[in-house]
C-alpha cells in the first residue's frame, strides 16, 4: 500500500516531512526544468510528487492535474551529486518521452545533454555533451539562450 508523503511545485523547496536528501536534487532539478525548449511547456500543476511503500522504500516522481507521472525508487542518502543526476535522469526520460520536449539540449548540437554526478565533488552534478563527453554546466545552473562562458 502506498503512502503519499508530500506534493510541492518544482521549483519550490520541498515540506518539512520530505527528507532532507531530496532537497538539493528537487530543487536543482526544478529549476533546470524552467529552462525548457522556447514554447514549451509541462502540464498544468506538474509538481513533485514524494510516497512511501512498504518494501520499495521511496518514491520520487512528477504528477500533475492530467496525470504526468514517472516514478523513481529513489534513496535520500546517497551522495547529493548522485542523486541529482539520477532524478535529472528521470525527469528527462519522462519529459522526452511522453511530454515530446527535447530537454535539456546541447548548445551547439541537437542532442540531449546528459547527466552525471561530479566524480570530484560528491555534493555536485553536471550536464554533459553526449558527442564529446565534456561536462558543461551543473545540474541546477541550466540557461537559455547563451551560455556564460566562464
Ligand atoms: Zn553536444
């Protein structure tokens, strides 16, 4: 049997009862998700949706008035980078999907970045090129339109 823990917006940080480990990744994530190709955009009251089930331990996903969901066992107390890019991961799948938005992309080329935790900085996360495999911007740094270049 599940258990809804917590529902938040996107870019929002998450309630007191949702444990601490989720907090930078959500909200790293939740902001990129601003930055979505020009035009489009997630259903209405697309949001965080946090349950608990017995067995499976937590489940991170996207909900929304329609429906927009994915879910993702996903464990607060791995390392914040690792986490990030696993949500980011899933988000992305989702939103390519089943919403047909092609996020993030790469400046430059027409593939999708792609996310991976900082091998550095265990607190950190970034997009990458997917042809060179270089890191380019961290997760939750996402812009649109042209990228600072420092
Ligand atoms: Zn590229």
């Amino acid at each position: 049997m599940r258990t809804t823990i917590a529902a938040w917006p996107l870019d929002a940080p998450p309630p007191a009862d949702v444990p601490a480990g989720f907090r930078l990744p959500c909200a790293r994530v939740g902001r990129d998700l601003r930055h979505l190709p020009s035009g489009a955009r997630l259903p209405d009251g697309a949001r965080w949706e946090l349950s608990e089930e017995p067995g499976s331990g937590f489940l991170l996903g996207l909900g929304s008035a329609r429906g927009l969901r994915y879910t993702l066992e996903a464990d607060p107390y791995l390392p914040p980078g690792q986490l990030t890019a696993l949500v980011a991961e899933q988000v992305q799948d989702h939103v390519t999907g089943y919403e047909f938005l092609q996020w993030p992309t790469c400046p430059g080329h027409v593939h999708l970045l792609v996310p991976a935790a900082d091998p550095d900085d265990g607190e950190r996360a970034r997009w990458h090129c997917r042809r060179s495999g270089r890191p380019l911007v961290r997760i939750g740094d996402l812009r649109t339109g042209p990228w600072a270049t420092t």
